[in-house]
C-alpha cells in the first residue's frame, strides 16, 4: 500500500509529471497494477522495467506480478539462470523524493488460487459463484473465466484462440 498526499498530487500536477515505478531488471512476464487496474507490462529475459503510472490520493494497492515461463533445468551455471526481479524496487517522483520498495515486505504465491480451488475440474467448477459477463464486457487479467463449446469431430489435437 503507498499513501500519496495531496501535496504529492499537487507537486505532480505543477510539473506535469507522474510518479514512475522503475525496477532494475524483471524476467519473463511482468505486470504492475494500481487499485486493481493493470497500469504496465513487460516480456523479456532480464528487461529494465520504467512505468509511469496514476496515484489517488490516500491509500493505494500497488501489485507486482512476475510469472516465470520455464527455467533451465541441467547445464553449467544452473543457480545463475532465476526469474522475477532482480534489483532495486523504487517509485520516483514524489514531493519527498524516491520511496525504495526493495527491502519491503513481498509475498511469494506458486500457483493460482483457482488451481488449489479446482476450477478445472467439472465438479468443482460447478460449486464456483461464477458472474455472467455480457459481450461487451471488458475483460480482467486476474479472472478465471469459464465457456462451453462443442468440440470438433475427431481426434486431431484442438487449439483454442484465448485471444478474444
């Protein structure tokens, strides 16, 4: 949780500037959301990472997601090889100066909470309190979602576009 005060808000709008979070280096997949609204991405091996983004005033839920996309398994240097972040945490711009976020409190989750609830299985699924989208609806990042479809007539493999 980061306070902004109204000082910070009015500092930010005299200079037209917004407070930035700026990472030193993240891996593989990397998302930062500001009150439950994705705000930055990032996709790479070890990418510097500088995200402007847009406080409230008061109380604001800042979330660092980093997801690994597979890591080296055998081979010559295997300790060196990790994923996530690496470095300094930090949000500059602020009336105050920088707030480093590299020492704070960080939870570590392997796993997604609909995976350890089931969700994949039919069973499970069905005891879900699931929430009818309409077509227009805009989609989460953090949503499990769930459709029904008939499947092709066969027994090729079948790929499913996630994509829309």
């Amino acid at each position: 949780r980061i306070h902004v005060s109204n000082d910070d808000i009015k500092f930010w709008k005299e200079r037209n500037i917004s407070p930035t979070v700026m990472i030193d280096s993240v891996r593989d997949v990397f998302r930062v959301s500001v009150n439950g609204k994705i705000a930055g991405s990032a996709i790479g091996q070890w990418v510097k990472f500088v995200q402007p983004v847009q406080f409230l005033e008061g109380y604001n839920d800042l979330l660092l997601l980093s997801q690994a996309m597979g890591l080296q398994n055998s081979g010559a240097f295997i300790e060196k090889d990790g994923a996530g972040i690496r470095g300094r945490i930090k949000l500059t711009g602020f009336k105050n100066g920088d707030i480093d976020l590299s020492e704070s409190l960080w939870t570590y989750q392997v796993g997604l909470k609909g995976e350890f609830l089931n969700f994949y299985s039919l069973e499970e699924s069905e005891k879900a309190d699931w929430t009818k989208l309409s077509v227009d609806a805009i989609p989460s990042t953090f949503t499990w979602y769930k459709a029904y479809f008939s499947s092709p007539d066969g027994t090729d493999p079948v790929a499913i576009n996630l994509g829309s």
